[in-house]
C-alpha cells in the first residue's frame, strides 16, 4: 500500500523520516499555463511497488535563512524483508546527504503484508518513532481530493501529524502536497515542513520540492530545496 513520509533534516531538529517515491519521472515540470482540469484523476506515487535493493535518488538545491547555499541528493533504499526482535518488517531507508550540517538515515520499518508504516529509528538523533494513527495516500486522486496521513509520536516527546492534498498544477500535471507539522509537548519549538511533488496522471514525478518553517524558543529557520529524479 502507499505511505508518503517526509525526508530532511534540519540543522536544529531531529531528521524526520521520509519515503521519497519513483515512479518513472525525472526532467522537468513540462506543463504550460493552462491549469489543470479540476475532475482529472491521478495516480499517486507508490513507493512500495519498488522491489527489494530498489534505491531512488533526487538532486536537490536551495537555500535556508541563515544564508548557506544547499546542495546534494535525498533519497530511499528499500531494503526490504527484515526481522527485528522477533517481528517481521519491511524495512526502507530515508538518506539525506546535503552539504551544510544537514542529512543522515532515518530507517522506516512497515507492515510487510500492508506496507503500512509501523515505527521509524532516527539515527542522526537517535531517537525512535511509533505510528500512533494509521492512515496512508490511495491509490488514485482528483484534484481537491485530500486526508490524513499518519500521527508519530516520537521518544523524545514531540508529536508529528500529517495530511495530504492534490492541487491543480498546470498543462496536465497536479502537485500532490504534503504537509507535516511536528510540535513538542512543551510548545516551545514546533515545524511545519511541506513537500510538493509535481507528478503526471500516471504517478511520475516531475519535480519534487521542500519548504521547511522551524521555530525554537522564538528563533526562526527557514529551508527551502528543489530537485528532480536522478
């Protein structure tokens, strides 16, 4: 089944976990000006259709607030069947490697039947995170479709939540965007990071984009990436 999780971290916060999808895609948005047809339907990406050893790369480029020029990959590697303390899972990996303070391995752990997402390890931090609310994208979209997307609670006491919403892009293209909002328990930091992927009605995404709003203890960072498939 499908589950899109988000990919990046930030040089103050934890790095949150995050399955990149491949289907097909690369180059470009190609689309023209004319907005898409609102009663078009879309297939959504699916990541989980990727066999075992699969590993999808996007090149990213941007810029946060604090003036540094970001460059480098974001990407998923699905491992496969595993075995942890004696349950079965299916394991896929979030690797983020850019080239100012941000990036590591944020390790995905799914129902191998459901493909459901179950736990997540967060090596960078250290941290564990487990899936307090079920939900996931379905197959297919129309434009203004939206929902939920599962709820983390992470074992350092911040919360994650998540929806989704497929928005009217132009030519014949939509963007399916995500938006997840992580807040600690004593409201003293909270962000908000959106992901934007531009995809054909088939599912190939064509451009995949990240906004992140962070804020701790009154300070505010900014991040913003762009980038294709390689």
């Amino acid at each position: 089944m499908q589950q899109l999780q988000k990919v990046l971290g930030t040089i103050f916060l934890v790095a949150v976990a995050g399955f990149m999808t491949a289907c097909g895609g690369g180059g470009g948005s190609t689309g023209g000006g004319t907005p898409t047809p609102t009663g078009a339907a879309y297939i959504l990406p699916d990541l989980y259709a990727k066999p075992a050893g699969t590993t999808v790369t996007f090149n990213m480029r941007g810029k946060d607030s604090l003036g540094n020029v970001l460059t480098g990959t974001i990407g998923i590697v699905s491992i496969g069947p595993v075995t942890v303390s004696g349950i079965n899972y299916w394991q896929a990996d979030s690797v983020t490697s850019l080239n100012v303070g941000n990036g590591g391995t944020v390790s995905n752990y799914l129902d191998p039947t459901t493909r459901e997402l179950v736990y997540l390890y967060d090596s960078p931090a250290g941290i564990t995170g487990n899936v307090t609310l079920t939900a996931k994208l379905p197959k297919t979209a129309s434009i203004g479709d939206s929902g939920v997307l599962p709820t983390i609670s992470w074992n350092n006491n911040n919360t994650e939540t998540s929806s989704w919403e497929l928005q009217a892009a132009t030519g014949s293209e939509a963007n399916l965007v995500i938006t997840y909002v992580t807040k600690d328990i004593m409201g003293t930091q909270s962000t908000t990071q959106t992901d934007t992927y531009t995809i054909d009605a088939s599912g190939a995404i064509k451009l995949y984009s990240i906004h992140v709003d962070s804020k701790i203890l009154g300070f505010v960072y900014t991040l913003d990436l762009s980038g294709t498939q390689v």
